[in-house]
C-alpha cells in the first residue's frame, strides 16, 4: 500500500541525506532539473513498499521535508519525477526506485533484471522508456544514528617523512589467516585482530592503504561469468560502508578496527573512487545520480549530451566541477574523516577529478581548492593518483602543494634497473626524490609515492617469477591487463626448482625492496610482497576473489617468508633510525657538508665522479648514491647505497673522505650481521649494499 498524500513537513534543504534530530527524520535530496521527487518508505526487509511521500519543499535546488516520529532504522528509497528526454541529457523515469547519494547504510545487494536500466534495454535503444518498477530488485537505504565512542582514540598522526605505507584488501588480508575466527575471516573486524596488528608492527609500516570499501555493485557481466568486482572499483553510494566486509552487519566494527589500529600507532587510508559510478555509460542502469539528475552528475558530450563522457575508461565520469556534485565529494570525505577518523585518501584517477568540465586537468580545479582548504581535510593525508585515459590525461608531478602522488615512473625505472635495462642517470633521479618532477611550489619529497608494485599489476614475487601476463582466469583470452610489465622470469616462466634461479630472484626481489625502502620519497608497500605473496603471474586480478588473491599467510611461517619479512623489517628500521634515508627535503649536491663533501653526490664502481659520458652510458650498471649530513652532535653522517645492476659481481671503492663505515643492508645476504668495512666492498650481481659511515670531518 503506498500513499502520495504527504505527511511530511517542510524540513530544510541542510544536511543533504536523511538525518534524524530525535524527534523525526528530515529528508535533503539534491537535483537541479527534476519536476518532484518521492521518498519510498519500505518494511523492515526492503521487500514491500509501505508508503510514499512526496517531498513538499524545494529550496536552492534542494528537495526536501520532515517526516515526524521517524525513528534510525527506517528504510527508504527515492524516485524523481521529470523530463525524459536522454538526447539533452536527461533521464528521469520515476519507475525505477533510486539510492539517496547520501546514505550510510545500504540494504541488500542489487539483483540483476533488466529493470534496472531506465530503457528497454532489450532493444538497445536509451531513447524508449521502461515503465517496470525496479524496486524489488534494487537495494535500498536505511536511516542510521551513530553513537560510537572515540573518546579515546589518538590519531597517530605520522609525520609524512616517516610514513611507510601498506596497501591492501579487507577480504583479502584475512580470509584465509587462521588466527581469526572463521565467522570473521575477510572482515573489517579482522583488521584489528592481534596477529594482523603485530605483523604490521614487526614490518614496520605506518599506514594501512585500504582498497576501496565504499558501497559497491557487483558488475553484470562479471556476475553473470562467475567472477566478482573483487577490488571495489565500482562505487554505487558514497558515504556507506561495504557490507560484504562486515562480520556482525554494523558499521561500528570497522570504527573499532580503526580505533584498534591507531592504538597500535598505524593510520588508515581509503582508496576512493569519485571520477565515476556503477551506472556505466548512457547504456548503462538508473540506481541513483542518473535517475535523479543525469545531467548534473555526470560529464556529457559538449556537441551531445545524450552520449557520456568517458575519461575514465568505465563509461561515465563524475562532473567534480559542479558545485554540488563537488559538496558531495567533500562531505563524503569529511564524513569518513569524522565519523570513522579515517587519516586519508588515494584518490582513484585523481586526474579526473581535476579537470574543469571540457577545460582539461587544472591543478587549481575547485576538487583541490576544496581539500586544502578544508579544515578537517586539509589535515588528513592526501594522495592522487595522477593519470585517466582521457585527453591530457598523465599529469604525474602537476597536482597543487598538499598532495602526493602515485608515481608510475619510480616503479618502471627500478624494475628496468634491476632488470638490467635501465639507464643511470633517469634510476638516478627517481631514488632521490623525483625532484624533477616534485621540487616546485615548495613540495617536498614526501609527494612522491614511491612503488614497485601495487595491487593494479603484478606481485613482487610475480616481477621477478613471470614474464608475460597470465590473466587466464579472467575469462578475457588473456587480452586484458597491460602487456608492458618490465618484469623478468630469469630463465623460467613461473615457479622452478632450479636453486640459482630461486637464489638470483631472491636477490632481485630484495634489491627492489631495498631500493623502495631507502629511496627519498614515501614509500608504498604492496601488502603480502614482504612474504613472497603470488597470483601465479595473473597481473589485473580485479576479478579474482579467490585464493589466487588472497594472502596465504602460511607463506609467512616458512623459512623463505620469514626471511623476508624480516629483511623488510630491517629496511624500515634502517629507514626510521637514519633521517638522510627519509630526508623531508630535496638534496641537489648544492650544499657542501665539509671540505668537498655535498649532501647528495653520485660515483662509479671506482669511488669517482660521473661525467656527463659516464651518464649517458646505457651499458654501465654501477651506480653509487651518497647522502650526507651533519648530526647535532657536529659529526657528519654519511648514507651510502652501492648498486650492481649487472650480471657479474663488482667491487666498489668507497668515495673520499675515508670515514667508519658499516654495513647495514647487503640484498645478496638477508641475514649478514652490521659490520665494519673498510675503503672497498664487492657486491654481488643484482644487488645493493647500504653502508653508513661516520666521521669528524
């Protein structure tokens, strides 16, 4: 039974969603071409629509109104009435029931029908109408109230010249960890369980990078091959939390994992995707902004606005530059940042988000004046990454002061480095700081977010175990996932028993960790690489939420996983207790420490100087990095990194002065002690060795 005589009082149009005061609810829906819209009351199950409202007041471009003695728990959904006429951008269609952009808890999962889309799909023409109700099978929003206590909870708050950060997936960081209860496998509770927190702890990482947990839709075309959307990249409500994560149902068991971790001094950051939605092209399904206002939502063909457009690769993009689809990002962010103290964002083609409509990426776009000048946003951590598909799309280095960014080119080159294919003088510039693309604005090296792998390509272990893409699982013939990995197999595709190909990977392996680790910059740490995590060379696993993604943490518990880790554990304490490796501005051999000695120099294999020949060689593939400084006690600290990048051991010969010098990394011996050595050292093939000296100079 449904009722369209309304109730509701006039409420008002501040805060947008549904927001209950005590006595009632009060109802903001933003849409700037409907005629009306209705709030759709269901039972308690989302299954039987029992009473429908019209929203009596429209203030601003805002619908709005007050429904007394409404109580958290209420579940609802919008329709909106209008024009549909898709050939200028419109298309309302008040049969399909609509998700509030706002909710905070969203109730059951879409089912897939072809009342979904606002068309007679069948037809594949977007111009018909379809008059079918959409609402028993689409999920709906449930009116919350939060009372979770964070009295106690101190942000760590990590400075970014300390911070080492951890990417990974909620399911896939616990689903297969036995310490957990099963019940809780894979959930955002198990994120605060003790074994998850001390391992964190003992590799020494800072922040927790969390693939996206924003409410999500399981894509058709995956559904319907047996697969799932496993990483998340397809949004459908902004401010809700993810229920497949949750073990109890709640929202608070992911507040407490938060609390739980900060206790343990390690921030949270959320991978977010803003620049576009799970409603696909113009092609695609009406379940929220299409139906409650294509054209402000979304960018549209400037000669057509029929047609998306789709700078994202997904079918749609987000229009960030209009006014209150950019108050809905903020508040979606401050949302996360307040109510759940979230420490901050990656943001998922942050390129987008910076491009004014038709104008192109403009590092003062209104999505970055927003952010800086936010009170509470300004003060998370703030992370782009900086390229689309679209026109002008690579904008590595060009994002405002405030940010970092992902950068694509300190992975390349280092894998091209220890691949043996890499050019010094470019290796070079991407281990100290990236200062040719970071040192303007006084930006400093932190906006540099140094990896060698990310959960968008392959594993470690899979860079130096595959050289070609194995994505045959993904039901796409191989074709999908990028074909230019610079990743090598060292004589065999995939695993082996061969002892010195395990041995020369190994060395590979750690000489990449070692580069990450000791690099200026922050470095990012593809979680389950510190143990030798595989997808059996499978390098776009979006699709994969299976064993083939998760983390088998028994890997953990054998001699090669333990080594591992604990080699990483090393590199971040080198990282923490020696500031030259973490150094919070950018050094240009400009400054002279003592007599002759700059704060950052390079020399050859012989301890001399490299010549502008000598840089330009692309056969030469020693590469010594120095970094000085004087401590506060008046001795001068010196960080020396030793690389071979070549196929046969070398011996290095320590640049002057001479100075105490210990060795405290070696890549080629993972267990090798601190020691002393003296003016020469030999290192091994595909290694680096660290050495740290002192002296009164």
């Amino acid at each position: 039974m449904t009722d369209t005589d309304t109730p509701l009082k006039g409420g008002k149009p501040y805060p947008l969603g549904a927001t209950f005061d005590g006595k009632g609810v009060n109802f903001a829906v933003f849409s700037a071409h409907a005629d009306a819209i209705d709030v759709c009351v269901f039972d308690e199950t989302g299954a039987r629509e029992i009473a429908r409202h019209r929203l009596p007041e429209c203030t601003d471009e805002v619908f709005h109104g007050y429904l007394p003695d409404a109580r958290p728990g209420l579940v609802y959904g919008l329709r909106a009435h209008g024009r549909y006429a898709p050939e200028e951008g419109h298309r309302f269609n008040p049969n399909k029931l609509l998700l509030d952009p706002y909710a905070r808890r969203i109730l059951g999962e879409i089912k897939w029908d072809d009342t979904l889309y606002g068309y007679d799909v069948q037809s594949g023409d977007d111009l018909s109408f379809d008059e079918r109700d959409s609402a028993p099978a689409m999920p709906k929003a449930v009116v919350t109230e939060e009372t979770f206590d964070w009295s106690d909870d101190v942000r760590p708050a990590t400075p970014w010249n300390r911070t080492i950060i951890y990417e990974a997936h909620v399911k896939g960081l616990t689903k297969l960890l036995k310490d957990v209860p099963e019940a809780e496998r894979g959930s955002y509770k198990a994120l605060a369980h003790p074994k998850v927190i001390a391992h964190l702890q003992r590799i020494g990482v800072t922040a927790l990078e969390l693939l996206p947990i924003h409410a999500f839709v399981q894509d058709r075309r995956l559904v319907e091959m047996g697969l799932a959307n496993y990483w998340g990249y397809n949004t459908l409500g902004f401010f809700a939390p993810e229920a497949r994560y949750m073990a109890t149902g709640e929202a608070d068991e992911l507040r407490a994992a938060i609390k739980a971790l900060h206790a343990a001094g390690i921030e949270v950051i959320l991978d977010v995707v803003y620049n576009h939605t799970a409603e696909g092209s113009e092609l695609g399904t009406t379940l929220s902004f299409r139906g409650l206002d294509n054209k402000s939502y979304y960018r549209a063909m400037p000669d057509d606005p029929r047609y998306c457009v789709n700078d994202t690769g997904t079918g749609n993009t987000v229009d960030a530059s209009h006014p209150r689809v950019l108050q809905m990002i903020a508040d979606s962010l401050r949302y996360w940042a307040e109510s759940f103290h979230v420490d901050g964002f990656r943001f998922d083609l942050g390129c987008t988000l910076g491009r004014n409509g038709h104008n192109g990426f403009d590092p003062r776009a209104g999505f970055f004046d927003v952010l800086r000048q936010d009170p509470v946003l300004s003060q998370v951590k703030l992370i782009s990454e900086p390229w689309d598909i679209g026109p002008g799309g690579y904008q590595l280095g060009n994002h405002p002061p405030g940010f970092a960014e992902w950068n694509d080119k300190f992975r390349n080159t280092t894998r091209l480095f220890w691949k043996g294919a890499g050019e010094r003088a470019e290796f070079a510039s991407r281990i100290s700081g990236s200062a040719d693309l970071f040192d303007e604005r006084a930006r400093r090296p932190w906006a540099s977010i140094n990896f060698v792998t990310a959960h968008d390509g392959q594993t470690l272990a899979d860079v130096a175990s595959y050289e070609e893409k194995h994505n045959e699982a993904n039901g796409e013939d191989n074709k999908d996932g990028s074909d230019d990995n610079n990743s090598c197999n060292w004589g065999v595709e995939g695993p082996t028993d061969d002892p010195a190909i395990i041995a020369l990977r190994g060395r590979v392996i750690r000489s990449m960790l070692t580069t990450l680790l000791t690099s200026l910059g922050t470095p990012m740490l593809l979680g389950g690489d510190e143990f030798g995590r595989t997808q059996n060379g499978n390098n776009n696993a979006y699709c994969q939420d299976s064993e083939l993604s998760w983390f088998h943490w028994d890997h953990l518990e054998s001699p090669q996983g333990h080594e591992l880790s604990d080699f990483v554990r090393r590199l971040t304490a080198v990282r923490r207790h020696y500031p030259l490796v973490r150094s919070s501005s950018f050094l240009h051999g400009r400054n002279e420490i003592a007599e002759g000695v700059l704060d950052i120099d390079w020399f050859d294999e012989n301890g001399q100087h490299l010549s502008d020949e000598d840089w330009q060689n692309p056969e030469a593939k020693a590469l010594v990095m120095r970094r000085v400084r004087r401590r506060p006690d008046g001795m001068v600290e010196a960080v020396t990194m030793l690389m071979n990048g070549g196929p046969e051991p070398i011996e290095f010969t320590f640049p002057q002065p001479e100075l105490e010098r210990y060795l405290v990394i070696d890549s080629a011996d993972p267990r090798c002690p601190e020691r002393e050595v003296g003016p020469s050292i030999t290192v091994q093939d595909r290694a680096v060795v660290v050495v740290v000296g002192t002296g009164g100079l």
